[in-house]
C-alpha cells in the first residue's frame, strides 16, 4: 500500500473520504473487473472475522449454523409469488452446464428462504421439533440497479448473516421476533454503534413478510443506512412449501416462521461512524490489533530499548490481546501515521527515558495520552481500552442524538433533511399522506414503532393531514 498519498480527504465530505479510507487503510479493493463485486484486503477481512464472530457468539447461545447451497432450482424459487415479485429484477440465473443448457434454470440466490424451507418441510415433523432456530452466513447476489457503493450497496453481498426460525404458534414467532431485535441491539452496542429500531410499511416490508422490522443508523452524512431486518412471515411459506408438524392433538398445523438478517453493512457503519479525518477508529473489541508497540531507538540504546519492547509484547500477547510489535525501519512519526490511519486502538511508545523511569506512553486513537507503569501494564491497558470503547459509545451516540430533530411541518422537514438530518415527525400510517412527505422532501419514511432512547413515544398531528399521528421516521436513506 502506498500511505504517501498525501492527507485523507475531510470526513466532512463523506463519499470522498468513505471511498479513500478503504483502500488506504486496506480494507477493500475496488478494482475487481465485475461492477458491484470488492475484494477484501486481509486487514479488512480480518476486521470482519472478529465482527462476525461476535455475532456468531450471540447466536450460538440458541441457533445452530448450518449451510445450504447457493443455487436454487427455478421450479423452487418461483413458488412463493409475492416473494418472487421482490426479486424478480435482482436474480442472477445460471442457464448453461458448460455450453449444455440446463433443463432447469437455477437462480444464484438474492436471499436464501427458497433454498432452505423444501428441507425445513422434510425436517419439521413433530411440534417436538420446534423451535427449529438455523442461520448460516453466506454469499448472496443481487443485480443492483443503482449505483453500486463497496460494503453498502452491492452485487455480491459477502458476508449475508440469516437466520430462519420455525415456530408452533404466531405469537411465538413475534416473540422470537422481539428477540432477534434485542440479539442485533446488543451485537452494536458492543460495535458502539447507536440503532434506531422501527417498523417498516406496508409497502417496504419484506416481500412475503406479515410485517418487518429495521435496524438503521445514522451515518457522518445525516442520510440513513439498514444495517439489520428482522421479518415475522407467519405461515406464508410454510404454507407454500408445506412445512408442517403434528401438534400435541395429533393435528397437522403450519408452522410460523421469521428470518432476520445482517451483511456488512455492519462493517460500512462501522468504519463510517467512528472514523475520523486521520482514518479508522476502531473499538478493542473488533480491532485487528488492538495494541501496537512502537519502539523509539535512539543511538547505543537501541537494544536495551528492543529487548524491553519484545518483553512488553511478550507479556501483553499472553494476556490475551491482540499486539504487534513495529520494528520497521521508519521514523516514529510515520509508524504513528501507519496506525492511526488503520484505527488501532492503543499505540506505547517506549523509548530510552520511558525505559529508565519503567514506564510506556500509552496514546489512544482519539488522542489521549496517558504515562503507564510497566509493572501494571496488563491491567493499564485493559483500563485503557474499556475508556476508549466507553468513549467511542459516548461520540457515536451524542452524533445520533444531534442527527435527529422533530420536524412539524413538511417546510421544516424538508429544511432539516437538507441540513443532514433525520426527521422525527406525526404520520397517520395512511399511504397517500406518506406520498406527500416523501414528494415533498424527496426523502423515505423509514417506519413507525420506534424503539430509540431518542425519539419521544408522544402521539400527535400528522404533518400530511391533520389527523392523529404516531412519531414516525423520515429520512434519505442509502
């Protein structure tokens, strides 16, 4: 990588510094010869390993990971008509084996519920089967139309977590369905990354979903991004792929099933969030490295110096945390700009005056500087690091809570929309007045039922019509 580019455009011109920061600090490459495909870098994937597994934790408490194939037989694919109807411009289909056409077309899947539910109908038999909790984390493939954006908006989607759960009744379903929510609110609480949790409308919910529920977030540019979906399908497609299971009466039900899922997107909110105009912020949690040691060798020190850096790091991997030791022939100013520019979240300094007096200049990513002893370095450090989470949390949520102004009249939500922000304004849910705010302001609205410490519950007048409203969300989403 060349980082003599010159300085990182200002995040305050976002699309420019999004799209510098993922080559510059290695996180994707953008020059793959197919429109909307990315490559990861290894720092990058890195990045998304310890994210996935965090996720994979969370869901391993009460889901299994399973795998199902990416092709999907057309026959298959076309049962679920209201389904199709919401992917029928995205599908990838393979028609030839080789130069053989193949008698059956196979779709690439955009979304896996086609794939999956012919084998949940042969596994559910007996309501001691149920729940029935399975989710996988795979590769899905969308012809997206619009303009392509890596980790954003893609054609091959590469790290699609979904799960697909199968129940006895609807009721629980939509209480599994509140415990997805609760799952995903917890995975980016420990990503220091504020949700806003709504319900979607009518006519934006999942295609073949009773209803659906988001998790968005606000990013540096005030405009919105999806980064979680949890859909409650009742029996829809149990219906159309015949999953059923005897109940303890010996009668023959259909099951209730949700599917909830989570792409990278969670990385894009990441890096776009806590970033800053020096480059990634990282929180320890997720870092690739949380700690790097930069020894400061001057003259006939330099060995006592090295021998005392191998030491720290020696110490510090055996901890348990994530360390590398910069011995690179550089300058330090150029090793501080090397890591910084790659969100590691702690840098020591250790040089010859640090040596004699036992300690290490600890330098967090937002800049703090804090003078540690080597004797409690461990424990120095741990502290260090749960300060710069708790305060990466603080900023992420104070930039939410500024992002988010109540609007009560379409005037003032168009001027606030403009200025970056979210608006929360009274909607009556009736879809002609949704056409007017969204006429008016050239913006979406994002849903109702909103869960957020942010947005007041209190009812109101709907700034569409002048009949009662509920807060509802309205923004200029990606």
């Amino acid at each position: 990588m060349d980082d003599d580019a010159g300085a990182l455009p200002l995040k305050e011109d976002f699309s420019a510094w999004y799209n510098e920061i993922l080559w510059r600090a290695e996180i994707m490459d953008v020059r793959y010869p197919v429109k909307g495909l990315y490559v990861w870098y290894p720092y990058g994937f890195a990045i998304r390993k310890f994210v996935y597994q965090r996720l994979r934790d969370l869901l391993d408490r009460d889901h299994q990971e399973t795998l199902f194939p990416l092709l999907i037989p057309e026959q298959e694919f076309m049962k679920e008509a209201e389904h199709i109807k919401g992917f029928e411009d995205e599908v990838y289909w393979v028609t030839h084996g080789g130069t053989t056409p193949l008698d059956v077309k196979l779709a690439l899947r955009p979304t896996s519920e086609t794939a999956i539910y012919p084998m949940y109908a042969l596994w559910v038999r007996s309501h001691a089967d149920l729940p029935m909790k399975y989710y996988q984390i795979v590769n899905t493939f969308r012809y997206e139309t619009k303009q392509t954006r890596p980790l954003i908006r893609l054609r091959e989607i590469t790290s699609f977590k979904e799960a697909h759960t199968v129940h006895a009744t609807w009721e629980e379903a939509s209480e599994q369905v509140e415990e997805a929510i609760r799952l995903y609110r917890e995975f980016y609480n420990g990503l220091c990354i504020p949700t806003l949790v709504s319900k979607r409308p009518d006519w934006d919910k999942f295609p073949g979903a009773d209803y659906t529920i988001a998790v968005d977030a606000i990013m540096p540019n005030g405009k919105t991004l999806q980064i979680g979906t949890v859909h409650h399908l009742a029996d829809h497609f149990s219906r159309t792929f015949n999953i059923t299971y005897e109940d303890k009466n010996g009668e023959q039900k259909f099951g209730q099933q949700t599917c909830y899922g989570i792409s990278e997107r969670s990385i894009a909110a990441l890096i776009s969030i806590h970033g800053d105009d020096k480059g990634l912020i990282l929180p320890p949690s997720v870092a690739t490295l949380q700690v790097v040691i930069v020894p400061i060798t001057i003259g006939k020190r330099h060995e006592d110096v090295m021998t005392a850096a191998r030491k720290l790091h020696t110490e510090l991997t055996a901890a348990g945390f994530r360390v590398k030791l910069d011995s690179r022939d550089m300058r330090p100013g150029a090793k501080y700009y090397w890591w910084e520019l790659r969100g590691v979240p702690l840098r020591l300094e250790l040089g010859p005056r640090d040596l004699d007096a036992g300690k290490v200049m600890a330098v967090n990513r937002i800049g703090r500087k804090t003078s540690i002893d080597l004797s409690t370095v461990t424990e120095d450090v741990s502290r260090l690091l749960s300060e710069i989470t708790d305060a990466l949390r603080t900023r992420a949520e104070d930039h939410t809570r500024s992002h988010l102004c109540c609007a009560p009249s379409l005037d003032v939500l168009k001027v606030k929309l403009d200025e970056g922000k979210v608006g929360v304004v009274q909607w009556c849910q009736e879809k002609r007045c949704a056409d007017r705010i969204e006429e008016h302001t050239n913006a979406s609205i994002l849903g109702t039922d909103v869960r957020s410490q942010y947005v007041p519950e209190t009812e109101g007048i709907c700034i569409g019509c002048g009949n009662p409203g509920k807060p509802t969300l309205v923004g200029r989403a990606y």
